[in-house]
C-alpha cells in the first residue's frame, strides 16, 4: 500500500523560505543532517576500513624503515625485487604500438580473437565452442563482478557457497549485487590441510539443489591448499548430484603444476556438469596486473543457451564499463597468435613458477635452522603465489609493528614476494613473532 501521509516543511534556498513537502521518514533524515550543524552532505560520511590486502599496502609505502618488506598482495617479484614486464609482452606490446590503427571502441564482449584464445587455454579444445560464451573482462574480479551481476540478475533465487577461508574479495564482490552466500569447510582445523569431508558434507547436506558454489581451480587464494585430483573428481559428482553451479575463479592458471594441469581441475568439473562460469584473470601469469585483462566464460548445454547467456552477460557489462579496454587484451591475444612468442611466454612462465617452488622450499628450511624449532613443512605441497602461515593475527601485527613486514591479517604470505637474499631477515622476524 502506498503511504500518502506526507508533512510539510520549511527549506531554506539561500535568503528566501520555501515552503515543501515529504514523506515523514525523509524529514527525519534531513533533520539528522541538519542537526549536525554542517550544511555539506559529504561531511557526515564515516571512513571506510582500508581494503584488507591494497590497504596494506598503502601503509607498507608510508613506512620509512628501508628493510621493509611486502608480501601482503599477489604480485610476482623478481630476484632484483621488481615486478617485471615479461619479454613476450615487450615485445607484443613493440607489435602493438607499430600495427594499431584505430582506439575505437571495441564489442561490449571484447577482442573477438582474444575470447576464443581465453576459451582454447582453459578447455584446450575439449568442449564444443557453440556452448561456450566469452567475454573479455577488467580483471579477474571485473569477470566475477559481471558474474555476480549475471547470477543476481538472471538466477536470483539461488545462493553462492564460498570456501572457508576465500579471497577477502569475494564476499564484497557477489554481496554488493546482492547475491546471498553461504560458507562451506574448506580449511581443515590444523589450518594447513584440505577438510573434504567438511567440503563435501556442507554441500550435500546444507546447500540447495540448483544453488551455486565457488571453487578456485587452482592455487587457492589464501591458503595455497588444493583438492587432489581424485578428490576434483568427487566434487564434480557432487555438484552434479545436486545440479549445483560451479562458479569457478582460475586466476592462477600456470602458477601451480602448468597450464594445463591447472585447468585439469576445470575440465574433471564439466565432464559430470554441462554449466560453469569461470572468471579467469591474466594479471599473474602474464604479468599484466595494472592492464586489468581477464575473462569471464560461460558453459551451457547447448548453443542456444549459451547464445541466451551471452545476450544477457552483455547487458550487465554495459550498464556497468559499457565495453572492456582494449591494450590488455590486445597484448595476450598478439602473443597467443604467434608461435615464437607462445613459447616465450610459457618459458617465461616455467620460470616464475619454478622460482615460486625455489622460494617456498628455501623458506621451510630456512625456518629449520632459525631458532624457533617450528617447522613449516606443511607449506611444501602448497600451490602458487600464497601460503597459509599459521601464524595469527597478534603475530602479523607484530611482524608489521616491530619488523615492516607486511602479510594479510589471515597469516597469508605472498610466497612469490619472497627474495632468496632477504630469506634470513624474513625468518628470524617470523621466528621471533613465534617466540614472543
Ligand atoms: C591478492 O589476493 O593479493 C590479489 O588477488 C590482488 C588483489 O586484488 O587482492
């Protein structure tokens, strides 16, 4: 029922009254504002909490001690410290400037040649390309962001089930399109191996049938702690006998065991389910951070489906950036169509991996012989750029506070910002934050 009961008002338009009417509840508001003896609307905004991983970064900046170190977000470091622009993009980017012709806009799906190498390297040609629809993306988290729109839009009865614990972002992310969400046990309570029977219990016991559940393909972000490949092949059965959706964030791809044994957790999920949304990114194992190129990819059961998808998908990206720049995008699909610089690139990737590997293995055995007697083996088996820790939140603090050593409040570190000559620094800081 429509509630008619409006009240009058004065409102003061610099010197003249006039004289106006509203809804009850507004004229509280207004009188709360006005009772803050501030005429400005932006005066009364509360400071928002910093961002749980950026944020730590913006006060690693301020800090002025010159041993600091950061290893709170995701980027890859070099030996010499630096996040380097890998040569395959050099030299695409060399290509770019020399070939491009036009900074018109482009489809709201993107770069069509790019889409369909998005599809290739996820799928390597297992799926039939009718039931697939791409779209370039802003990132990794501009796919799940478009996703979220997409469920909340066109889904809008089922929940998302997110590991616990999951990237910090996840949760803002489907929460701010207002998609309900549920956690399943992801972390086992020694907090250094994969609960499966809590995963499998939460799904087939608490989740609905037809609702949607979050998986990271690989290298999940925070705890580096994946499912086996026996246990990708239970999980896909259990999505599939309850028809739930997997949402699946891949922004790892190659930074684990290689590129396609990465996706082989993607490709054991949609032999037993013919739906999937995979938001993948290309900031990491590119190197394309600040470029923001990713994709989001939907598979149906069959073409018409997926052409429905896609009209759908569209109408949130445009309501949201309208279309996705182009240079990102442009770089990886220039490397992706040539041979040479293909090789390059999964060279250039072997490398950081490996380098990753190297630095895990020299920080579990640099712990031995620091003098806290704890013993960090349990990091070994882990994937990609993150560890989790087990160090609490009181012992990141004090690695902040009394050594400039900045990890994420959950005790994940970024592995991949380690450096083989600061390794001793690092560990004596974490043995005595153990000790103290
Ligand atoms: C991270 O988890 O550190 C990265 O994915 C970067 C980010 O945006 O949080």
């Amino acid at each position: 029922m429509v509630d008619h009961a409006f009240v009058d008002y004065d409102l003061q338009i610099g010197a003249a009254t006039v004289r106006r009417s509203c809804h009850p509840s507004l004229l509280i508001v207004m009188t709360a504002s006005a009772s803050s003896k501030t005429p400005y609307r932006f005066n009364l905004l509360a400071t928002a909490p910093p961002d749980s991983i950026l944020g730590l970064t913006e006060t690693f900046l301020a800090d002025t001690n010159p041993n600091k170190m950061n290893l709170s977000v995701g980027v890859y470091k070099d030996a010499t410290g630096q996040t380097p622009i890998l040569r395959c993009v050099k030299e695409a980017e060399r290509r770019l400037v020399e070939g491009e012709v036009t900074k018109g806009y482009l489809p709201i799906s993107g770069v069509p040649e790019y889409c369909g190498q998005v599809g290739e390297l996820i799928f390597g040609g297992n799926i039939d390309p009718s039931r697939i629809a791409t779209l370039q993306t802003p990132g990794g988290t501009g796919g799940l962001r478009i996703a979220a729109g997409f469920i909340a839009g066109q889904l809008s009865s089922i929940r998302l089930w997110t590991p616990n614990p999951t990237w910090a972002n996840h949760l803002p992310v489907f929460a701010s399109e207002g998609v309900p969400m549920e956690s399943y046990r992801y972390l086992a309570a020694d907090r250094t191996s994969f609960d499966f029977e809590g995963m499998a219990d939460d799904l087939q016991n608490n989740a609905k049938p037809g609702d949607a559940v979050l998986l990271h393909a690989c290298c999940h972000n925070p705890t580096g702690v994946d499912p086996t490949p026996e246990q990708w092949a239970d999980i896909a059965q259990i999505l599939a006998a309850k028809r739930l959706l997997p949402v699946i964030d891949f922004a790892y791809q190659g930074f684990g065991k290689g590129l396609q044994e990465d996706a082989s957790s993607i490709h054991a999920i949609l032999k037993a389910n013919a739906e999937a949304i995979i938001c993948n990114s290309f900031s990491k194992n590119f190197g394309l951070y600040s470029e923001r190129v990713g994709g989001l990819t939907l598979v149906a059961a069959d073409a018409s489906a997926a052409t429905a998808a896609m009209s759908q998908l569209k109408k949130v990206v445009r309501c949201n950036y309208s279309n996705p720049p182009r240079h990102g995008a442009a770089i990886v699909s220039t490397i992706l169509g040539d041979e040479t610089l293909t090789e390059m690139w999964h060279d250039e990737l072997a490398e950081m991996r490996t380098r990753i590997h190297q630095l895990r293995a020299q920080f579990v055995e640099t712990m031995k012989t620091s003098g806290s007697g704890h013993d960090f083996s349990f990091l070994l088996p882990q994937n990609g750029m993150f560890s989790y820790s087990g160090l609490n939140q009181m012992q990141v603090d004090q690695l902040k506070n009394q050594h400039s050593i900045y990890i994420v409040g959950s005790g994940r570190i970024n592995v991949a910002g380690m450096n083989e000559d600061r390794m001793g620094q690092l560990c004596s800081a974490v043995a005595d934050v153990i000790e103290n």
